[in-house]
C-alpha cells in the first residue's frame, strides 16, 4: 500500500495563525538574477492555499546554495524575493537574517534570509531551531522545501520538534508520486541513469535491478562500469575508489537478467575526444569489439583505434547504438525513470549547431516523450535529479514529461527507499502525535 502518510496543510487549522513554510530555494543566481525558476513556481500552489486559509503572517525559510555557515552576498535569497513576488502578483517582504532582531516580518508575506548563513543550521541545532521559532513568533510548521528533505538539518528536523509540522502540497505531490511509480509501475518499467557520478546512484542502482524490467546506463557514471568490465577509458572520468561498486551492482544485474525478464545495459560504443569543449574533432568508438574485421583490413585484424578509446581521450556521450538500445527499451515501456543525462549535454555546438555530446540524450528524451514514436507510445515519466532538471528546462520540455521533480539526492534517495529525515519528522495522517516539548515527540 502507497500512500502519503503524513498530514499536511489540509489537515491542520492555518487561519489566524502564523505560518512558518520551509521552501527549497536553492536556485541558481547570475548577476542577481534568478537563472531557473522551477523550484521557485513548485512552491505556489502550497503559498497560494496558505494564503487562502487567512493566517495572521506566512514567513518563508529557505537555503541557497553552500555558504558554509557565513553571510556570503553571492548567497543572498534578496533575488529570489523579487522573483518570487513577480510570481505571486504581491509584495513579500525580505528579512536580512533568520534570526535575532533582523528577522522582522512584515506584511502577509515575508521571506527570509539563507539558513546556511548560520552553521547551526546545518548541524541541526535545537538552539538554532528556537532562535528561529522566537524571531518569527511561528504558531505552525509547514515543510515544503522536497529538495533539502533528505537533510537532517535545523530546518528539516529540529524545528519539527517544537511547532505542529505539516507538509506542503509540493513535498506531498512529489513524495505521493515516486513513491506510487516505485511500487506500483505500470510495466514495462525502465530506469534511464546517467549524469556524472555513480556515488550519488549506487543505491537507486540497486533498487532499480529489483524493481525494474530494463536499467539503461549512460553519463559518466557508465564510465565506472566499463573500467569494471576491464574497458579502456583514456582520460575520461570516473570515480577509481567506487569501481568495486560498479563491479558488485554489475554482478547483480547478470544475475537478475538470468534469473528474470530484465535487462541491464550498459554502452557497446562511445563518442570521444581529447577535449571537452566540443572544438576537436570527435570519434566513435565501438567499446564492445564486435567489429569481427572491416573491409579494408579484411582479413586482417582491423585498426585497434576502431575499438578502443586512446590514453589521451575522453568518453563525453554514448554511442549511437547504445543510444538506439536505450530508446528502443523506453518505446516499449509504460513507466520510464530517468535521472542523469547520458553525455556531456552542457557543452555547446559551435556557431548554433547541435551540442556535440547531447545526441544520446536527445535520442532517448524523444522515446520519453513519445515523439520518435509518433506519440503512439507515451509512458509515463518522472524526471529526477538537479542536472538532468537544468538539461529538461534548458530543452523546454517541462510540459513533456508527467512529473519532474524539484528534488537531486532527495528524489534519488526516495526511489532508492530510504526514509527521508525531514519527510520522518512531520506529524503521521493518523495518530496525533504530541507537541511542543512533549514526552516522545519525536522518533
Ligand atoms: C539541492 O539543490 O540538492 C538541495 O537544495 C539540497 O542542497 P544540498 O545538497 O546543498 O544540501
Ligand atoms: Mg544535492
């Protein structure tokens, strides 16, 4: 049985109150603008439904970025402010601090400054936590904040144990909706992996192999499978320390695949060069050596460069085959999970043309979002993790896939199963649980 357990704004009496929400703001900034405001419009509709409810003040807590425990202009929430009373057509009001005789509230809305300018935060201090329940005169609790949700902070736990804490319609929306997809998938049901590191994957990796009908791996975190599968990799990335992971969650994946109708691929060919920025010229190498000989060497052995990528080389997407595998396993699925792109998408084409490093992706995305398929076939897809959110914006394809998620490590860790401390926290559905200093209040 799936379902969200814990209560939230609904549940709880806000009118006349003083509202206390807890936001994910961590937004990127550029020259005081906000860059990407998905997270920023995530949070509306739980400030709107506050709103209705008449609370004598909603005041908004937030960290941006890591600023490691000081004051740090570049880390200011001030652009945010702007941003976010842009998008709610009203003014909201700015707080220099979270605490102490900055914090002051002003009007119906106001938003503080960054949490991680105080290390206390971060360390999930109960002292912290009060400073902040005292400055702000908070009655309710209300965590909204899903990307941060993974964290035991000040913020996220030890607030909870001094206010009713309830969750907004953000946390429950995307808590309700991996949950189900990770429970309850309609099959086929197939896991897209990439992005650049395997530390933050190996337990999703893991969860997938067991829940999954196919596991199709790119980024370079595929990078780390192949140094286990005893490929050359020349110069590209990947984590040496983890390889043994690689190694184990290999091993799992060809058991799985002989003891049930699953799949896990990893790439057969790859897109490679001495450089990064897209400006040298790129090769595509078949990883796999299935090329038995080619025309020209036949019968000799052909040119080693064909399968094999050189010492001062870089893999920065998979290959055209891999690609095609991958979509071809996504065009027969009903529910598809993806997180990490599959190649260096971020480097630009030159003079306007395709991003060299991106076609994989692209590839895969269009089996997503059932246009290779002329839109016979459209599963069902939640997006999850930071980077492969900033690609999905940056592609203008938010509206293309059913869910995409405001979480990285707090989606990826919620798929994987883990019980998030800030989700743990807010009182249950059911039982009421005491407040306030009570005996027990908290796990
Ligand atoms: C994120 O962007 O991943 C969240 O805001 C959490 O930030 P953190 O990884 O710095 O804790
Ligand atoms: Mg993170």
């Amino acid at each position: 049985m799936v379902g969200f357990n814990k209560k939230t704004v609904k549940d709880i009496q806000l009118s006349g109150k003083r509202v206390l929400m807890r936001a994910d703001y961590s937004v990127p900034i550029k020259n005081n603008q906000v860059v990407d405001d998905y997270r920023i419009r995530q949070s509306l509709p739980t400030i709107k439904y506050i709103l209705e409810q008449k609370p004598a003040a909603l005041i908004i807590i937030s960290h941006l970025g890591r600023p490691d425990g000081k004051p740090n202009p570049d880390f200011s929430l001030l652009p945010v402010v702007k941003q976010l009373s842009q998008l709610l057509a009203q003014p909201v009001a700015f707080a220099m601090d979270c605490i102490g005789p900055q914090a002051k509230t002003a009007g119906k809305i106001t938003l503080l400054e960054n949490l991680r300018f105080h290390p206390e935060e971060e360390k999930n201090d109960p002292q912290f936590a009060k400073a902040i329940v005292e400055a702000t005169q908070a009655e309710v609790f209300v965590q909204d904040g899903f990307g941060v949700v993974h964290r035991a902070h000040a913020s996220t736990e030890a607030i909870t144990k001094l206010l009713p804490s309830v969750a907004g319609l953000l946390l429950e929306k995307e808590v309700s909706v991996i949950e189900k997809a990770m429970a309850e998938p309609k099959r086929p049901f197939v896991a897209v992996i990439g992005g650049a590191k395997i530390s933050d994957k190996i337990e999703v990796l893991n969860k997938f192999i067991e829940v999954a009908d196919a596991v199709a791996i790119g980024g370079a975190l595929a990078n780390n499978f192949l140094a286990a599968e005893g490929i050359k990799i020349g110069k590209s990335i990947f984590e040496k320390d983890l390889v043994h992971h690689a190694e184990t969650i290999l091993r799992r994946a060809r058991a799985e695949e002989k003891s049930r109708d699953f799949n896990f691929f990893v790439p057969v060919d790859a897109v490679v060069s001495k450089s990064i920025d897209g400006r040298l010229s790129t090769r595509l190498v078949d990883l796999t050596s299935n090329t038995l000989a080619d025309i020209e060497a036949y019968p000799k052995k052909p040119a080693t460069t064909a399968h094999s990528v050189a010492g001062d080389e870089l893999i920065l997407d998979i290959g055209p085959l891999s690609a095609a595998t991958a979509a071809g396993a996504v065009k027969m699925a009903k529910t598809v999970i993806w997180g990490g792109t599959l190649g260096v998408t971020e480097t630009r084409g030159i003079a306007g043309a395709q991003a060299p490093f991106a076609h994989s992706t692209h590839t895969v995305v269009e089996a997503m979002i059932g246009a290779s398929n002329n839109h016979k076939n459209k599963p069902y897809t939640i997006v999850g993790g930071g980077d492969t959110v900033a690609y999905v914006q940056s592609e203008n394809l938010v509206e293309d896939f059913n869910h995409v998620s405001t979480g990285g490590s707090a989606s990826l860790d919620l798929m994987a199963g883990k019980k998030l401390p800030g989700i743990e926290a807010l009182l249950d559905k059911h039982t009421a649980k005491p407040v306030a200093g009570g005996a027990g209040t908290h796990r």
